[in-house]
C-alpha cells in the first residue's frame, strides 16, 4: 500500500532542523492509495493532547476525523478519503489544559480571503512555465555589475477597480500582469518587488503580520495566477522579488501564535516572545523544527514560483533583543546580540544559495551590524545587498532642511561614501519613508511648487548617479502628492496635471538612461567606480563628482541643492576634452527652466579641483546636470 506519511528519515530531518523541503511532506496533499483518491494531512504539533481535521465536509466536527500522532516529538497524520482539492479545511488542536484550538494549516498553500480563514486544500502543480529564456540569463541580470532598478509594489493598492468595493476593486495576479508589465517595461524598471503577498488576515498590516508562510492571499488570486504574473514577467524580462517576514508574525487566535496552547513556532522566553512594536510574535530561531519551516518556506518561494530573490523585513529586530545581561527583562536600549538570529541567518543564506547560487537576498537592516553582505564563509551573514537605511535617512533629512539652512547639513550627502564599500549596497526610497504622516517623497520637499517638483527631480539625479543599486516605492516615480494609503490607489489623476505628467516623462528618461550607462552601475561597489570632485561646497550647496565605467569612459555629475542658477560656474575635469551635457533635470520638457548647456564644453588645461583641468557651465537651481566627454 502506497504510504502517506513521513518516513523515519524525514521525520528526523525536520527535528533536526536539517529538512529544507519540508513542505513537501507537511500540509494536505492530494493522493490515491490503490484505487481510492483523497487527501493526507500531515501536522506539528509537538504538545497538543491530540488533532482532528474539521471543515464542512464534516460539519466541523472535531471528533470526526481524528489524525494519528507518528512520533512522539508531534508528528500528526490522516488520509481522508473522497475529499478533494479546493476543499477548506482547519485543524482542531486540543491543548494540555483540555483547551481547543482551531487553527490554519501552516503549510497549507492556499487559504480563505479574509475574513474567513480557513486553509484550502490546493494542487500546486500543472501549471506550464514559459520562462526557460529568462530562467537561463537570471544569473547575468542578477549580478553585481549590471543595473538593478527595483520597483517595490503594493499590489493591492497600485491601482484599483473603479467602482468596486473591498475584495472585488483589487486586480488579479493575472489583471495585475496585463496593466504592470508594460509600465515597468517604458520606465526600465529591472525587477518588481512584491510587498508581502503571503497570506494575512489584516489589509493595513500590509503583509507583515503573517498566517501563511506557504500561502499566497486570495485577496489576488490563486496560486496558479500568481505564478502566470511571474511567468509574464519573466518573459518581459522583469525579475521579481518577494518581501519575506522571517523574524515574526501575526498572533491572530487562527495562525501560529501558541499553536498548540505552548509555545511551538515562538520563543520560551516570555521577555523574547512577544514584538511590541509590531504587536507579533518573534520566531525561535533556535528550534530545529522552526529553522526546518522557515528555510522549506524561502526555498519553496523560489523553486515553486520561481521568485528571483527575497527581501528580509527588519533584520535587525532578529539580530538585537533588548534584555538585560542575563536575558531576564526587557531593557529599552540595552541591545543584546541574538546568537540564534545569527546563526540562523548564515544557515538560511547558505543553504538559499547552495540551491539557488543567482537569487537576490536582500536584508532590510538598520544597524551597524558587520560583514551583512559579507560570504558566510568568510564570517559574514552572507546576504547579496543591505539597504542603505544610512544613505536614506541623512538624504530624506537633507531634502526636507529649508535652502537656507542646508549649508549646515552638507556633510549628511556625502557621509554615505566614507563607507558605501564595507557593504554591497542598495539606495531605497522605500513605502516605510512616505506613510504615517511622514509625507510623500514630493510633499517633503521645500518651496513653492515649482521648486518641490524640481528637488524631486534632483533627488532621483542624485540617488541614480550615486554608488549603489537602486528601489524606489509605487508612486514616486510621477511625484505622488499624498501619502501612500493601502485602501486606496495611487493618484493615478494627478498624471493629467502638467507638472506631473512631465515628472512622469523625467523618470521614464532618466531610468532608461539610467539602465543603459555601464558608468551607473558596472563598478557599484568598487572605490575606483566613483571619485569626488568637490563635495565641500556648503556655500553653495552643490556636489560634483565623477562615475567610471569599466572601459575607462566616465560621467561628470554636479547636483546642485541650491534654488540659485550659477551661469558661470567652474568645475574640475579628469581630461582636456571637449564635454557635452547628456542629462539636465531643468529641461524645460521636464517642467524646468529651461537653463541647459546647448554647446559643448572644452576644458582648459589648468588645474582645479584637484583635476588637472577645468570647465565652465550652466549650473541649474535644483538641477542635477551629468557630462561626458565628446567622442568628436
């Protein structure tokens, strides 16, 4: 008779921490023993007294179906016959205290839309993939020396049905390819970044307070439509990140807060167990059975839907715990290491990438912690990219200083360069920076209108010119004027508005030139990538710097963060050259004014700068203006 259940082997795999697909043997997975079809449910539950399955096809009746406890760590199993996918189902766990617990399956892999929240029984294969081509290049579109340009998406909120309410306004997976591929496509953006689409029971969690860890929300879809979105994606050549919560989670009664009455995917400790910030649960990094869970939930992300990588949320929150010396007591501000998120952290991207040597990990980290994109190997944590939270954070205060006063805040632009190589960096502009009143990235700006437009303009000139991949947040690329708010669309409207609409055709061009400019990203993390030319000119609040490429060939950048024009301004050249300007933000197509470099420029061999030779031109207000040099 064909078995159902785990083997011995596989059971003392997953104890030990060691069973990387264990999605493979835990959830409801549709079988036939001999002649007969049905379902095998698979569960851990290592101090529940004892487990039934329940759904309408026995009335919710706990006593009906009662599963078979395998191994004495907690190992539960039952074969139903006649039951079927698309069937919902939940466990009813009842606990040492004779308590009842009805649960979701954690390794279910589709789920009820809230606010039901019942698992569903769901056959993840015959979906046929057409995206060998892509599958074949990951690795040269994933490398450090090409261009990364990372949309990150709300998928809920980027557009919406008009005239629809709740579930019925959001698009499809399926809807949502036909509208955004071709956008991401005209702006030449290289990946999508998916915000989490794992399944969750609350909209303004956004994802980050999961009950699903295998499940993708129904909010969208199925599984199957989630996986055509990526496919088309990939066949647009569009890579396609997903956001992936590994430190902690909902504590919704139904998900996997006191799973089976104790602390099972959770921490012991009670001073460690509970979030406070975010009001979840912080997985035990240091159980077996969890780090088995979590590393089969990156892995089957990848290989299942063919993600091209995963974003960690808040890996410093995994790295840090505030307790005392004796990890007795919360402590503010008494940070302690996390020796379990350590280690657990190197043992995920180890095994990520012994699988899966070109996805993209990306840790979301703001502490100083060393060596986070260094190789495991090497002692590091062994992520791809840390997100500069450093370089945001000192640009996002500078943008916001009024011009006056900007002269006493210059260092925070060009602080980031004393350590942008001791990681492998990416500049995001992320959701986190334009929500709970801390305005849109347009609203930040100072000035009148004008002058807000023309600093967003500048902001991206120097966020693209600067070392370091890049991300930036729905919306900012046409200068969204509200909030970003997940009940509602972008301002998809304010595209009829002459200032926006011509914002809109500044970042199309400027992240097409962008993608195509080797100097903007071939030696991204290389010192001999980037040189200054003057970065203490707090007088004027202007910057001006050179980006190489590869070949020898280089940029001239010079931001100016000032709203005065500088008609005659002299600069340093690395050559004695003729220049010509290539991008000017004050393009009056773009809603600037006008005030451009129409000629060549032809440097004078003389020093300036700390350059053998020097230029005179047009500096714009709040103008970011690139040269090179005339192949004439």
């Amino acid at each position: 008779m064909k078995r159902t259940e785990p083997n011995d082997n596989q059971i003392q795999l997953f104890h030990q921490g060691l069973h990387f697909k264990s999605h493979n043997i835990f959830g409801a997975k549709v079988t036939t023993i001999g002649e007969t079809s049905g379902v095998a449910f698979t569960l851990w539950a290592p101090n529940a007294i004892n487990v039934s399955v329940v759904g309408d096809f026995n009335n919710w009746n706990h006593n009906a179906h009662p599963m078979k406890k395998l191994s004495p760590l907690g190992i539960w199993h039952l074969f139903i016959p006649k039951l079927k996918s698309q069937t919902p189902y939940m466990y009813n766990l009842r606990s040492q205290d004779l308590q009842s617990h009805l649960k979701a399956d954690p390794y279910a892999t589709f789920s009820q839309i809230r606010p039901k929240r019942a698992s569903i029984v769901y056959e993840l294969g015959g979906y046929i993939w057409e995206d060998q081509v892509w599958e074949r290049s990951r690795k040269e579109k994933n490398c450090e020396n090409a261009p990364l340009n990372i949309y990150e998406l709300h998928a809920g909120s980027w557009k919406k049905k008009a005239g629809k309410c709740d579930v019925e306004a959001f698009y499809t997976y399926r809807e949502l390819a036909d509208e955004l591929i071709p956008y991401l496509k005209a702006h030449k953006f290289t990946h999508v970044e998916l915000m989490p689409i794992t399944e969750h029971p609350y909209d303004p969690s956004w994802g980050y307070q999961g009950t699903g860890y295998f499940s993708t929300t129904s909010r969208y879809g199925t599984p199957h439509d989630l996986m055509y979105f990526i496919d088309k994606c990939h066949q647009s050549e569009i890579g396609v990140l997903l956001d992936w919560v590994s430190g902690h989670y909902g504590r919704d009664p139904h998900g996997l807060y006191m799973f089976d009455g104790t602390p099972t995917y959770e921490y012991q400790n009670p001073y460690v167990r509970e979030n406070d910030v975010w009001g979840t649960a912080n997985f035990d990094l240091g159980k077996n059975e969890v780090q088995s869970f979590l590393i089969s939930s990156a892995l089957f992300w990848l290989e299942n839907f063919h993600f091209d990588g995963l974003r960690l949320d808040a890996v410093k929150e995994m790295l840090y715990w505030e307790l005392d010396g004796d990890y007795q007591q919360k402590t503010k501000g008494s940070l302690q290491e996390n020796e379990l998120a350590v280690a657990f952290l190197q043992k995920l991207n180890t095994v990520i990438k012994e699988n899966h040597p070109d996805a993209l990990i990306c840790a979301e980290d703001s502490s100083i912690w060393p060596g986070v994109t260094k190789p495991v190997a090497k002692g590091g944590l062994g992520f791809d990219y840390k997100w500069n939270m450093g370089w945001m954070n000192d640009v996002l205060n500078y943008i916001q200083t009024p011009f006056e006063a900007r002269k006493h805040h210059h260092h925070k632009l060009t602080f980031a360069m004393t350590y942008s190589y001791k990681e492998q960096y990416i500049l995001a502009l992320s959701h986190d920076e334009v929500v709970h009143e801390k305005k849109s990235l347009l609203s930040k700006m100072p000035g009148d209108t004008w002058q807000k437009f023309a600093g967003l303009r500048l902001l991206y000139g120097f966020m693209y010119t600067h070392p370091g991949k890049k991300l930036l947040f729905m919306g900012g690329e046409f200068g969204q004027l509200g909030e970003w708010n997940e009940s509602s669309q972008l301002e998809w409207n304010a595209l009829e508005r002459d200032e926006h609409a011509k914002m809109g055709q500044f970042s199309k061009d400027f992240l097409k030139f962008y993608h195509e400019t080797g100097a903007l990203w071939e030696l991204d993390h290389h010192p001999f990538g980037f040189s200054w030319i003057d970065p203490n000119n707090e007088v004027k609040s202007i910057f001006s710097y050179i980006r190489f490429a590869k070949n020898g060939d280089h940029l001239i950048v010079i931001c100016n963060f000032s709203p005065d024009p500088y008609p005659s301004y002299k600069i340093g050249v690395p050559q004695q050259q003729q220049y010509i300007e290539i991008v000017n933000s004050d393009d009056i197509k773009y809603g600037g004014s006008g005030q451009i470099n129409p000629k060549p420029l032809e440097s004078v061999n003389e020093p300036f700068n700390n350059q053998p030779c020097h230029i005179q031109l047009t500096i714009p207000p709040l103008g970011c203006t690139i040269l090179k040099q005339s192949k004439q």
